[in-house]
C-alpha cells in the first residue's frame, strides 16, 4: 500500500483530520490526492497564507488557524 493510500485511510477513519503545512505548499500540484478540503476540520498554516486561499479553506467549512 502506498503512502497517500495509507493517508487517505486515516483522514476517511478519522473524527477530525488537520493539514499542517506551509504557506508556500498551496497552490502546488502534488503526485498524489490524499483528501477533499471538505472532508478537514482545519487547516494550519502561516499568516503568509494568500488571501484566496484563505477564503477557500473557509469556504470548504474547515476551520483555518494562523501561526
């Protein structure tokens, strides 16, 4: 089983799943698709974060934590 497989198990199992992750990742296209935004309780990121971002993690109903 490959990782993104693995992690796509633990976010569907879990209660509340979180992306910690920096600024700079959004935007980028990874190798693999691990989750929906709808399917987080939050996201944590820097304040660097753009704006359009931002109003997309609130959009999805996650909860976007600023450090």
């Amino acid at each position: 089983m490959e990782r993104a497989e693995i992690a796509s198990l633990v976010v569907e199992r879990c209660k509340n799943s979180y992306i910690l992750a920096d600024s700079s990742k959004f935007g980028s296209t990874g190798m693999a698709h691990i989750c929906n935004a709808e399917e987080l309780a939050g996201v944590i990121t820097n304040k660097d974060l753009p704006e359009k971002y931002a109003r997309a993690i609130r959009k999805s109903g996650a909860t976007l934590h600023l450090a």
